[in-house]
C-alpha cells in the first residue's frame, strides 16, 4: 500500500522515550522495571502464572545420546500444548536450552523444525527439508541434547499440532484476536515466558542455567523471552536483529503484514525500539548473529541495533557479556559452522 508521506511522517514521530540512557530514570534496575511492565503492558494478553503446567508425558524413547519424550502442558489457560523433551543421559541436573522454532511460511511442521520427529514419520519428510535448506541438514535440537542441554521445543498458535494455518491466514488470526481484546504476538510473548519458567522447574534441568535459542522468528523470541523473565540466564539469537525505522524500509517482509503479526505489539514502538526491548535482560550473557547478506535485515539496521545494545552493556560494566557477531558471506540461515560456533558460546556460559 503506497501511504508514503504519512509512513514517512509516524516514522520520523518515533525516538523511543523508553530507552536506557534517553529515559529520565537513571537507576539501571527501576529502568529495567519499567521497561518490562512497558512491554507486558503492550502485549495485551494477561499473566497466565496462575495456570497450573499439569504436565503428562508421554511413552519415552531412547535418541542418540539423550531420552527422547513428549510433553503436554497448558501454558495458558485455554489450551494444551504438546512439546519434545530431549534429556541427555546421565546423572544431571543438566543445563537446559528453550529452543525456539521460526516462521519461514512452513505451518506443518513447528517444534519438528527444531527436533527430530521421532514420533511423527509423516512429518519426518518436511522437518528434514526445512533442516536441509535452513541448518545444513541438522536438527539443532538433537545437537544440543548430544551435548548434554535439556532441550525443550513446542509449537507456537498456528504451527505443527497447533496448526497448520495457511500464510494467507495469519492477517485473519490476528485480526480475530485483536477484536477480541488479544494479540498474536503477546499470546506467543507470553507462552514463551511461561515456557521457560516450566522448563526450569524440571528436577533434571539445573535452573540457574537456562539458556534460550531461536532462529529467525525463533531468535527474536529467545531474546524476547530473556527480557520477559529473569528464568533464562543466557540467550543466542540468530537472524533477527535490527532497528525499527532502519527496518521499515520499501521492500522489507515487515511491511507486508503476514508473518509481522506474529512479532507486532501494537503501540510499543512509541516506547522502545526492538534492541531496547532487547535490553532489558542485561547484564546476563547475550549473543546475536547475523548474515551479513540477509536481505530482511539490512545492514544498516543491524548495525543501529549492535551500537544500542553494546551501548547498554557498557553501561553495566558487562561488555564481556555481549557478543555480537556477522558472517559477511552467508544470508538468512544458521548454518552448521554457525551452529558450532554458538553451541561453544553457550558451552561458556551455560
């Protein structure tokens, strides 16, 4: 839709008030306060801490290296969410990983994108494509379970067991939800949270070592999940970082609706810009990667955002804790050597 002057004139309004170091709060933790109940504010959709999980899991089935289940919980209180559990073998408690699926227009397959489908032949054939085109033939997953992490993968509304929508349907969820008082993308907001608060409540898993890991959509979840609750205590987010105004350029997927429902909270831009979001989980260990040639993030985006957050690192002493990272010849993949390198990151910190 061609609405350029009043595009141009809302984008040019925005200069993120909320952010640390323009805020006119200076105490680093009653700005981290308020930047979190800014951001639960915008998500719309209530705390659902109150739920019971009432988890069931089902059959368990040896995998190599780790114990292989199915989980179901209520991450809210509306519906059952089916998950993979992935425990390594061995004594624990163990470090454990939320793993956070993308988007990417594939609606049948969900948590299958992250774990191997043991328990589905039938969507064994499409999990294998996706990790084919996307992580060089891995299930990431699996990968962190070999290493000795809890994994942990469910289906966010509309993928796998939840699903499948069709791409054309997203516009109609989210309108749904957003007559009725909802968000798609504080829903997922908030059953990521609650995810990450389940999966540290579990006797294997050591709950000062929760990390949380996504690509794509997957990635601005975990970093998301990071400032939504103090439960995850290291995130790695691969291919998705940028700032706002950098991103909302022509061309770019964002202005397209369809998948940006999933990511959109109406009216927090007004407040803070997506690395500020970021922010708030600082000082705790953080690591973005990006491919220098990812055409839904251009560079200059990426860079506004690596200068925010390095900034906010700073200014808790904490540099060390930060990793920003490009891989100049690669786009929007997370590609075994990618892989590699962020599992000895969070080797170091986990």
């Amino acid at each position: 839709m061609d609405i350029p002057d009043l595009h141009a004139a809302l984008k040019k309004e925005l200069d993120f008030p909320l952010a640390w170091g323009s805020s006119p709060i200076r105490d680093f933790r009653a700005w981290r306060e308020a930047a979190r109940a800014e951001v639960e504010a915008h998500l719309v959709v209530e705390r659902q801490d109150g739920t019971p999980y009432a988890p069931e899991f089902g059959e368990s089935a040896e995998g190599p290296g780790c114990t292989r289940e199915l989980v179901t919980l209520s991450l809210t209180r509306h519906e059952r969410v089916r998950g993979a559990l992935l425990t390594p073998h061995g004594p624990g408690p163990f470090p454990a990983v939320l793993l956070l699926h993308d988007h990417g227009a594939t609606f049948d397959i969900g948590k299958e994108k992250c774990v191997r489908p043991w328990y589905d032949d039938s969507r064994l054939a499409s999990a294998q494509v996706w990790a084919d085109a996307h992580f060089s033939g891995r299930f990431v997953g699996d990968e962190l379970a070999r290493r000795g992490y809890v994994v942990l993968a469910l289906d966010a509304l509309g993928f796998g067991d939840r699903g499948p929508m069709t791409y054309d349907a997203q516009q109609a969820l989210a309108s749904n939800l957003y007559h009725l008082g909802s968000s798609l993308a504080g829903l997922m907001a908030r059953e990521d949270a609650r995810a990450a608060d389940f999966l540290a409540g579990l006797d294997r898993v050591d709950p000062g070592r929760i990390g949380a890991l996504g690509f794509s959509m997957g990635a601005y979840r975990a970093w998301q999940t990071a400032a939504l609750t103090d439960t995850v205590t290291a995130a790695a987010s691969v291919g998705w970082m940028t700032g706002l105004k950098e991103m909302m350029v022509p061309g770019n997927n964002a202005l397209r609706g369809q998948s940006a429902y999933y990511m959109l909270h109406p009216g927090l831009a007004r407040r803070l810009d997506f690395p500020d979001v970021a922010s708030i989980a600082a000082p705790r260990p953080m690591l973005f990667v990006g491919g220098g040639l990812d055409p839904l993030f251009p560079a200059d985006g990426v860079r506004v955002a690596y200068d925010k957050l390095r900034a906010v690192w700073r200014s808790r002493h904490a540099e060390e804790r930060l990793r920003l990272t490009t891989w100049p010849d690669l786009g929007h993949v997370f590609t075994a050597p990618m892989q590699d390198d962020v599992f000895m990151w969070l080797d170091s910190v986990l």
